[in-house]
C-alpha cells in the first residue's frame, strides 16, 4: 500500500489536504481496471495564493503539520505490515485501559458488576503505572497466581472457584481488545490458561416448601405476590419489577400471556401463564401501570425473603431468583420436557436448561433404593 499526501482544490479558492491510501488494482467482469484507494481528509486547509508573509507562514505551518501526519500513518503502516508494537500506545497503563473497557460494560449492571469486582483486584496486583510495553508471559503467570492464591472476598476468604473463572477471563477479554486495538503485538489472550468453571448449585423450593411459603405470612404482601409469581412463571426478578398491565393478556377464559421485553437479552418474550398465576395478579389496572406496585430490590426485601423462609420451616438460602429455579424444577418434575423448559426459561442454550434436570432425574432418585436392606444392627 502507498500512502501519499494530496491537495484538492475548494469552491473558495483555498486547498484541502488528504492523504491517499492506494491499495492497488483489480479488474472487473467487464475487463475494466478498477483502482482501488481509500481517503483520510485531514481538515487542514491552505491559501491557494498567499498574498501577505503571515499567510504564508500558516500555509507552511500546515503543510508540515500534514507531513507529519503523513509519516506517522506511514509508520503504522509498516509496524502492521513487520508486526511491530505502536510505540505510542504500547506507553499506556495496563489500568488505564482496562477501566476504559468496563466502562464500556456499564450498559449491563450484572457484567459490569463483574467487571468491577474483578478491576479492584487487579489494582492490587497491577501498578497504575504498569505499562502494555511491559506485558509479558510472566506477567500473565503473576496474575494468574494473584487471583489463585492472593485474592480475597471482603470477608477476607478465598476466592470461589467461579469467581477466579469470571475475573480472570475479564483481565483476559481486556488483553484481547488490547491486542484487536493495537496495543500489544501478540494476544496474550491465547496464551492465558484459563481457570475451570464449577457448576453452582441451584437451590429452589419442592412442592411441598412452596405451599407451607404460601400459607406462611410475609412482611411484605407485593413481596410474597411476586415471589409466587416468579415460581409459577419462571420470570426474573428484573422482568416482574418492569411488568406493566399492557403486557398482561387475557385471551381466553382459560388462556393467559405476558408479552414483556426481557431485561436480561433485549428480547422480546411472549409466556403464557396459568389461570392461577394470572389470578395472582388481581384485578386489571391501566396500561401503564406496573403490576406489582412497591416492589423493589434492596437488602430489606432479600433479608425478609430469608426470614419468611424460616418462617415457614425452610432452611435453605433462599433468594428470589432461587422462585425461577423453582419453576424449572416443577415443570420437569410433572412431566415438561427440556425444550419446552427452555423456551419457558428463555435461555439461549439446552445445556443451561439441562442442569435442572440433574435434580428431576427419577432413575437416580429410584436407584437410592435399588440394593436390598441389609439386616444392620445400628446399636453398634
């Protein structure tokens, strides 16, 4: 590729400078040739014919501006083309950059929160003045070992096994945009061994703990409407909290839908509901009126859910998303399949759904009882 700096004459006499990227030739079907050349305008404008020594001057100013434009673009060109590091942004703190891209995260509150959580740790392990030209092997290794072994939550314990696998992959996602953005001249990324995922336990409600929930007061009536709401439906907490009354359809005696936009995707859902969950709702309101009005998220609220839980004879940890759970575990244990769960769900792939079938599974539960009794004396 040549690069050249050009001039184009304006309707007010004055010239426009541009640089001219010339990728060569091609031919088209027609045997024409067809030359091939991209443009970056520069917005430095000269006197065509400089009358006064000033004009003069600013014209020669600005042409040298333009050269040096010129010798850098020319310059990048050919540490892309040898694969040399961009000096000027290989003198970026590591830091710097980083909270550039979780800023870029703060669309979406659980991935930022993921990516904060992770940028306080590296502040503990990275100096701010902790340069890309400095990023190497080792320094994948020290970070690595940081998160590993260094690293604590506030209550001053190890880091999960999650935890490590969701921080470390957002220092690594930081290293690919790097690496995508000129930065680094290798993908540090690619080499960085990743932690292993753990699967999380999915606590939910059996039939049973539900109803003795329902027959158990809450301190918060919008509260305890929602939660069962969420156990019949499915839906998210974010998604029940946005729910309005236009999004409530009674199509039928018998038939019922919530047509929402998910919070989580963007997407647009269409769920249809039991007689019961719409009976939950009570008497229709207008339009724009939210469904459960008062409910909110906050720590009173998640401390109530606990404290009703126990209540009502359940100790489990119990959160609201832990209704959601709930709703897999009942629709496959009275005979959904993991399709239709998925789709109810609204989860992209099978294999998140599949997770809940591990605790339906009845071969398992049958097999618990498949050896005999022994005779055992358990005096002894």
């Amino acid at each position: 590729m040549k690069i050249s700096l050009k001039q184009k004459k304006l309707k007010n006499g004055n010239l426009s400078l541009y640089l001219e990227y010339y990728k060569g030739s091609t031919t088209n079907e027609h045997g024409k040739r067809i030359h091939l050349r991209d443009f970056e305008f520069l917005n430095i404008y000269l006197e065509n014919e400089p009358k006064s020594a000033v004009e003069k001057k600013e014209n020669k100013e600005k042409l040298q501006l333009a050269e040096n434009i010129l010798a850098i673009r020319q310059t990048e060109h050919i540490q892309g083309k040898f694969d040399i590091k961009n000096l000027s942004k290989s003198k970026r703190p590591f830091l710097d950059f980083y909270k550039e891209k979780m800023e870029e995260k703060s669309h979406s509150e659980k991935n930022y929160g993921v990516w904060t959580s992770a940028y306080v740790h590296l502040k503990d392990c990275i100096s701010p003045n902790f340069l890309f030209d400095e990023v190497d092997d080792h320094f994948l290794k020290r970070i690595r070992k940081h998160f590993d072994e260094v690293a604590r939550t506030k209550s001053n314990l190890p880091l999960s096994l999650n935890s490590k696998y969701s921080y470390f992959n957002k220092f690594k996602a930081c290293l690919r945009s790097a690496f995508n953005e000129g930065y680094l001249n290798i993908n540090y990324a690619e080499r960085a061994k990743s932690f292993e995922q753990a699967e999380s336990q999915r606590e939910y409600l059996t039939f049973s703990e539900l109803q003795n929930l329902i027959d158990t007061p809450c301190k918060y009536e919008v509260l305890k409407k929602a939660f069962i709401f969420s156990c019949l439906t499915g839906l998210r907490w974010s998604d029940i909290n946005s729910l309005i009354w236009s999004e409530v359809r009674d199509e039928d005696d018998d038939i019922f839908r919530v047509n929402f936009r998910q919070q989580k995707t963007d997407g647009v859902e269409y769920l249809y509901i039991s007689k019961q969950a719409r009976d939950l709702l009570g008497e229709r309101h207008s339009p724009r009126d939210r469904v459960f009005i008062g409910l909110k998220y906050s720590a009173v609220y998640n401390n109530e859910i606990v404290r009703w839980c126990n209540r009502a004879g359940v100790f489990k940890h119990i959160t609201f998303h832990s209704a959601r759970h709930t709703n897999a575990v009942l629709l496959l244990e009275n005979g959904a399949d993991l399709y239709t769960v998925q789709k109810r769900l609204g989860h992209k792939e099978i294999r998140t759904t599949s997770i809940y079938a591990k605790v339906v599974d009845k071969k398992m539960k049958e097999s618990a009882n498949l050896i005999p009794k022994l005779h055992l004396d358990l005096k002894l």
